[in-house]
C-alpha cells in the first residue's frame, strides 16, 4: 500500500511537468529552462539519497545474510542436539519399559516368596510345637524298646527321617527369609532407578520442546527482520526509479526548450559522429534517458532506448541499408514520425518521434546519412530520439550494436 501511495505521489509531479508548457506560456524560455534546472538538481539530490539508502539497506541486508548463515549453523547445531536427544530419550523409555516389567516381575516373585514364607513358618510353628508336647525319645529309650534288630534300625531311620525333615524346614524358613530380604533390596534399587530414569525421560522431554522452540523463535525472527529490509529496499528502488524517469522527462522537456531557442536562432548542427565498440554509429550524440527494456507504468519493457537531443538535432542513420519503413504521425500509431531501415541479412534500425523525415520509402541510405530530425511527435513528453534495433522484426538491445 505504501509503495502504491509513493507511485501516486511520483506520479502527480510528472503529470504536472506534462502540463508545464500550457502553465508557462507566459514564462520566459530562459526563465522556464532555469525552473527545470532546478527541479532536476532537486530530483538528482533525492535520487542520491535514494541510493544511499539502498546502499545502506543492501549492507544490512548482507550483515543479516551473514548473521543467517551463523544462526543456521546454530540450527545445524540444535537439530543434531535434539536428534541426540530424541534418541537418548527412546533408549532411556525402552530402559524404563524393561525396569518396570522387572519391577512387576519381582513384586509378584516376592508376593510368592513371602506366601512360601508364611506356610514355612506356619509349618516350623507347628513342628515346634509339636516337639514341645511331646517327649524327644532319647538313644537308650529306642535302643531298649525295639523288638530286635530289624526294629532298631527301622526306628533309628524313622528318626533320621524326623530329623531331616526338620532340618528342611528350618532351611526353608531360613532360605524364603534370606530370598525375601534380597527381594526386596533389588525391589527398592529397581525403584530408585526406575524414579531417576523417569526424571531422565522428562527432562529429556522437555529439552527437546525447548530446543523445537528456539528452533521456531529463530527462523521467525531471521525471516521477519530480512522480509522487512528487503520490502524496505524495493520500496525505496521503486522510489529511485520514479524520481529518475522524472528526471529524464524533466531533461526530454529541457532539451525542447532548448531546442526551440536554437531553431529561433538557426538550424541545428549535425555535430560529430559518435562511435562506440558495435558495427553501428550512435543515431545522434546525446544523453542516453532510457536504457533498453525499462519497465513503465503503461509498459513492461520498453523497446529499445532513447536518445535525448534538441529537437531539429539532425538523425543519421545507424548503418547502410534500405529504407524499409516510412510512416507518419497518424500511421505509426505513437510512435510519430517512423523510419525502419533494413540492414544486411535481418537486422534493421529505427528511429521514432522524429519532427520531419528526410528520406523516402526505398531509399538506399549510407551509414552517417540524414535520415530526419529529432522531435516530440506521437506518444512523447519531451523532444528526444527513440531508437531500436530488429532482428528478424523482433526488438533487441541495441547496446549490443552501438
């Protein structure tokens, strides 16, 4: 919206300086020609501080680009961390996983041992009972009371067998009691780790959603500070190229003025030729207003470049040809007085908004040759030369040739 509000504010000027002969009639070529030097010393001091602008802009956006490259580096540096982490994290998840199935599997082994604990002891309880009730037969009673031989030995087995399985309790009793501690030891070891991975886990957990987070603040702050310069810097060039095609008509209008004071004084010189490192001499010697394809309001690319000259400046002719196109104000259809001169093979020159011809449809014309006069015919805001350049019919930069 901006850069459209500075179009229209640019734009008012020129319309302005379109209108400027009708406004000054009553002004003095002198005085008028005084007026536009003016205008373009000021537009060419806001044109400079355009370009430092820019210049500046460009160095920042640069300083950025530099700092971007930095700060990828950085994400370059965040990724690998959170990738790191992530997995760390699904080692540390797979390690609680199997913690809590051996946390599940002691707390049901130790359930069973402190059942096996409990009838152990009920049994032991029993037994010990029992042995208190009744009287423990002593060797010389089992010795006295057996019936023989045969009896001694069945009874003495009889209570080796007592014994034994006394002696199997107690170690049962005594081996679930041991088992149960030790359970429960590892149980309580299983839980504290079991508490410090989990710790692990979230504080993995949250590392990571800090890092994503970073990541975001990090790219939108970079592409936010770098979208703002560059607008920044295309409105600003959109500005320059405004105040410079400003200044270029304010120069077409200049050198009609002051072309008309030289035509009141007498005609104008040819002046020398003008040579550049192309086949083809410059159509005329002046200030070049409008490189080749320029864009414009009322066109994308302009067709070729113009020339600015006093009008009555005479035209040469680029190179030798034929002249293969002649056309007047009303036939070119804005382009004014036209002349198209067809050169060897494809290649053909063109000269618009002339003030008069001086050749005719056919003619053979040599390089250097009069071919018409500068003018501000058809669609022009100041009195200066159009120039194209053709192949094949299609326009092309003509700086190529010159």
């Amino acid at each position: 919206m901006r850069l459209r509000l500075l179009f229209v504010s640019a734009a008012v000027p020129l319309m302005l300086w379109a209108a400027l002969p009708l406004a000054s009639q009553g002004a003095s070529p002198d005085s008028r020609l005084d007026d536009l030097q003016r205008k373009i010393q000021t537009t060419q001091g806001k044109i400079g501080k355009r370009k430092g602008t820019e210049r500046v802009l460009t160095t920042e956006i640069g300083g950025y680009s530099a700092k971007i490259g930095r700060l990828q580096g950085k994400i370059g540096g965040l990724q690998r961390r959170q990738s790191f982490v992530e997995s760390d994290l699904q080692d540390k998840r797979s390690e609680l996983e199997r913690l809590q199935d051996d946390l599940r599997s002691e707390r049901r082994r130790l359930v069973r041992l402190r059942a096996r604990l409990n009838v152990a002891r009920t049994a032991l309880s029993a037994r010990l009972v029992e042995l208190y009730r009744a009287d423990k037969p002593d060797l010389v009673t089992v010795i006295m009371s057996s019936k023989g031989f045969a009896d001694l030995l069945e009874r003495g087995e009889f209570m080796e067998r007592v014994s034994e399985q006394d002696r199997r309790v107690v170690k049962i009793v005594r081996d679930a009691k041991v088992d149960a501690i030790a359970t429960e030891r590892r149980l309580r070891a299983l839980e504290r780790r079991q508490r410090r991975v989990t710790a692990i886990v979230v504080a993995h957990r949250n590392e990571i959603a800090g890092v994503k987070q970073e990541l975001i603040d990090t790219r939108v702050g970079l592409d936010g500070t770098r979208s703002d310069k560059t607008r920044a810097l295309s409105t600003v060039r959109g500005s320059r190229r405004v105040l410079e095609r400003e200044v270029r008509m304010l120069q077409a209008r200049q050198a009609s003025i002051q072309a008309t004071l030289q035509q009141a004084q007498g005609a104008l010189p040819a002046g020398p030729i003008k040579r550049g490192s192309g086949t083809m001499i410059w159509p005329v010697t002046g200030t070049l207003t409008s490189p080749y394809c320029e864009r414009r309001s009322w066109e994308s690319c302009h067709p070729g470049i113009d020339i600015a000259a006093p009008e009555g400046t005479p035209i040469r002719a680029a190179a030798a040809g034929k002249v293969a196109l002649l056309q007047s104000v009303g036939q070119s259809g804005g382009y004014g007085n036209y002349t198209c001169i067809q050169h060897a093979g494809a290649l053909s020159s063109c000269y618009a908004h002339q003030s008069r011809l001086a050749t005719s449809a056919g003619a053979n014309v040599s390089q250097g040759q009069i071919i018409g006069y500068v003018g501000n015919t058809g669609f022009s805001f100041g009195a200066h030369l159009h120039f194209e350049v053709r192949v094949n019919g299609a326009v092309t930069n003509p700086m190529a040739y010159l």
